[in-house]
C-alpha cells in the first residue's frame, strides 16, 4: 500500500498570515499550503504603521496616508498631518502575497489552490488533515483560515466577546477629478443622521462609518465600516454604501466615482490578540484573532511572523509539538491593558455614539497634541499619554455619557487607569455612576433617576 508522506507543517489559508508564516517555515521545514479558492489572491488591502514593515515586506509597500481628516456629521472638521511617521505605507497585496507564494515554492514547499479544508483528527503525535484535494499527514497543523475558520468552530473555541468588523468598499476612479481631495488624505466620518436618540437602540445597532483614502491623482479607496456583536451580510453593506456614495450630500465628490473593483470582508475585533493552541494545532491571523480592538489584523501579522516562524521552527525540531510547548510561543501582544484602552473606548464611539457626542469627541481630538490621536489607532502610547487623553475626556464629557457608551469590562479598564492621577472623590464618583448605571441597565426608567452627574 502507498504510504501517504509525512509533512512537517500543513497551513490552511493563504491570506497574508499563512503564506507568511509559510514564506519563513518553508526554509527548513517540509510545508504544504491549502486554499480553499487561491492562495495569495485576496480582495483586501491594507495600510499600516511604518514601523512593522521590516526589510524584506518594504519593497512591496507603496505610497501612504499622509493627512488624517475627521467630521462628524454635526459639522466639527479636523485634520492633521502625520507627526511621528513620515507616511502610513500600502501594502500592495497584488505583489507581496504572490511574492511570499514564490519564496515557499523556490524553498520546495507545496501550494494547493481549490484545497478546503475538510477535517483533522489528531493520533499519536501526527494529525491527518481531511480536504476536498485528498488528505495529508503531518506533525503540525496551522490555522490560518481566517474570520470563518472551520478549525476554530471543530474545536469549540468560543468567540463569544469578540466583536467584528464589518467592511464593504471600493476601489474607484473620479473621472472629474478629487474636488479638493489630496492624494495621501485619510478621511473618517459619519455618514448618517442622528436616529439614536434611544440611547440602549444606539447600543444594539450603531451606525457604519464612512471613510476614504486617496491613493493617487485619480484614484480612492472608499468604505463603510460597521463594529458590531454580528457580521453584517454583504448585501446590507452594498445597498448602504451605494445609497452613501450616490446620494448623501457629504459624499458629492464621490456621485460620478467609476467603481474599478469591489472590495469588502469581515475581520474579528478582539480587544486582545489570541494565543492559541491544541495538541499539534496552532492558530495564527485572524483565525486567533491576530488583532486590535481596531482590527488592524495586517498590522498584526507583520509584527508576529518572523518571530513566530522562528519560535515554531525550534519546537518542531525538538518535536514539541504538544499545546503546552505551542502555547509558550510568545507572539506580539498589546501586553499592557492600558495600551488597548483608548483604542477600545474609540471603537465603541465609532459604532455606538450618538452625533453630538461625536462631536464632542471631535473636540477631544482637538484639545490634546495631535501625534496622540494618531498613536491610540497604532498602540505606541505610553502611560503618560493615556493619563493625557483620559484626563481630557474626563473634562469633556459627563460621567453617565460615558456610561452609556462603555460596556461595563471597558468602564473598569477606565477606572483601572484613573486611579493613577484622579482624586479619591473621583474614583469613588465614577464607582457610585458605573454601579447604578450597570445595576439598572434594564429599566429604562432607571436613566432619568435625577442624577445630576455635571
Ligand atoms: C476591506 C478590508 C480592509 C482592511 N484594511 C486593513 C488595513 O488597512 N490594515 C490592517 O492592518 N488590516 C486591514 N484589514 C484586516 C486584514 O485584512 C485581516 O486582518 C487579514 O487579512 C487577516 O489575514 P489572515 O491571513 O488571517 O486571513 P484572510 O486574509 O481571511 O485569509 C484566509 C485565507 O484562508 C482561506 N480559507 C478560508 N477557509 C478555508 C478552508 N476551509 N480551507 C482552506 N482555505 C480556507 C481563504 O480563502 C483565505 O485565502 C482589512 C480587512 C478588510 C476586509
């Protein structure tokens, strides 16, 4: 009987993670890839802070955001130029997953395209991956399949605190031209009206942001992005973004856009990069999660690949492959609570802030040094500039606005913080709010109690 050969590493998923972590493991090790469509070929593009773009990604970066922009719907408008880094680069994903794709070939290593993933029992050490190609035997077996992983779902990991993002865009050309857009403009706002007067309907729904980004003279990337409990479906975000691009009046440089190519998908949004692992599993990109509450996913992958390759490659071989061992391997991590917070507390105004509160956040934005606008989306921020950022957002809005925006794990995260330079009255004001508030969260008369929290 034909014996079926042994690999050292089977990754499924050819998205950025795993062709990555492929492009690196393959050097030593005897690895196949499986993609369910194609491997390398992906609807996504990504900009991302300059600094996890190491020497061997950096030839496949082009251009970059240059100017931040933000406007709420109520009319408050800010922009600023990048201070700390001279540009946030593209990756071009038409140049870079294909190259990672060419390294793994010329290292001998195997890419299967139309190869799904089936299933995989694990048996003394060696674990049988089950595809719609045939079934393969190996020592160690990478997730890197994505939001929907169907290895995620085998083993019952529960995702249950994990938000998702929701994206749905295009690239598009501007036959009249940008009307005063630049190339290098970032642009974030929201699109709608104000219907969430309803304070606990704003919780549950939120509305999508709209944003653009000019990548040149002629050309833009431009979506609406939802974070919310659900992935919203495709359609949903199709009929909105076309109404958003056709008809709202803030988006009048955008009505003639020619649409070149549709670009939308669904990335988790875990508040904390995921370590995990099984016996002879290991799960890498979005499948763990990978990613920031802001869901820079990409961002993720580049920080981790190398070192993880690295790590992996040692244990495989010392042939501990066991979840103890998989689980020791250190990846990036936001290590420190304090780094997510902001990012956390500006993800859920994103989605669930009423526009007068916007605006308000708006004149946050306004009234700190603006580098640290920048640095709460790309967690490089220091104690210090969190204590910043949470002491203006303590004068700027009341204590039960942000009550009623933060969910209650995020208050304590706050309060964690504040602890550090608020007074004793403080602190204990914040308990006495955040504790009625969550004790009462389900009787809405319990909002109009007579407080006076100004
Ligand atoms: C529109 C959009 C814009 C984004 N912009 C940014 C950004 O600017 N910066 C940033 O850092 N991040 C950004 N992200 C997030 C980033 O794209 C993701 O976090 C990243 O792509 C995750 O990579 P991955 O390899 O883990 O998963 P994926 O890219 O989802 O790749 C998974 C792969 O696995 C394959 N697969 C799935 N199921 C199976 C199966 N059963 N069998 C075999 N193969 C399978 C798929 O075909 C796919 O090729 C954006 C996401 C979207 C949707």
């Amino acid at each position: 009987m034909e014996k079926i050969e042994l690999y050292d590493v089977v990754i499924v998923g050819g998205g950025p993670a795993g062709l990555a972590v492929g492009s690196e493991l393959s050097y030593n090790h005897k690895v196949l890839l499986a993609d369910k469509g194609e491997a390398g070929k992906t609807s996504r593009s990504w900009f991302v802070p300059l600094d996890v773009v190491d020497e061997k990604v950096m030839p496949y970066t082009y251009s970059g955001v240059t100017r931040f922009m933000t406007q709420t719907f109520g009319g408050a408008d800010v922009s600023w130029k990048t201070e700390l880094f001279d540009r946030y680069p593209y990756i071009n994903e038409k140049t870079l997953l294909p190259h990672w794709r060419e390294v793994m070939k010329n290292n001998g290593a195997e890419v299967l395209d139309q190869c799904a993933y089936v299933d995989s029992v694990v048996n003394d050490g060696i674990v049988t991956v089950e595809t719609t190609r045939g079934s393969f035997r190996t020592r160690l077996l990478i997730d890197a399949s994505g939001y929907d992983s169907p290895i995620i779902k085998k083993y019952a990991i529960n995702r249950d605190h994990d938000y998702w993002w929701s994206v749905f865009g295009s690239i598009g050309e501007h036959p009249d031209g940008l009307n005063g857009m630049a190339v290098g403009d970032y642009m974030m706002w929201q699109t709608f009206e104000d219907t969430n007067a309803d304070v606990s309907a704003s919780m549950a729904s939120g509305r999508p942001v709209f944003e653009y980004e000019i990548l040149n003279e002629n050309t833009s990337f431009s979506f609406a992005f939802y974070l919310r409990k659900e992935r919203v479906s495709r359609e949903v975000m199709e009929k909105e973004y076309m109404t958003i691009i056709r008809e709202e009046p803030t988006t009048a440089n955008f009505h003639d856009l020619k649409i070149k190519e549709l670009k939308y998908g669904w990335y988790p949004s875990g508040a904390l990069s995921q370590q995990l692992a099984e016996d002879n599993v290991v799960f890498i990109g979005d499948a763990a999660c990978w990613t920031t509450p802001c869901g820079w996913g990409m961002t993720f992958i580049l920080r981790n690949y190398r070192e993880f390759s690295r790590q992996m490659s040692k244990l495989l071989v010392a042939g501990q492959l066991d979840k103890k061992s998989l689980l020791s391997v250190p990846h990036y991590k936001t290590h420190e609570k304090y780094e997510v917070l902001l990012n956390t507390i500006v993800t859920h105004f994103l989605s669930n802030a009423p526009a007068p509160m916007l605006d308000k956040f708006i004149n946050l934005f306004n009234s700190v040094p603006k580098i640290l606008c920048e640095k709460i989306f790309t967690l490089t921020i220091t104690r210090e500039e969190v204590h910043v950022m949470l002491k203006a957002m303590l004068a700027q809005f009341e204590l039960m606005e942000l009550v009623r925006i933060l969910p209650k794990e995020d208050y304590l995260l706050v309060l964690d913080e504040v602890k550090y330079f608020a007074e004793d009255a403080v602190v204990d004001k914040m308990h006495e709010v955040f504790g009625f508030f969550h004790k009462t969260k389900a009787e809405p008369s319990g909002m109009n109690n007579g407080f006076d929290f100004s």
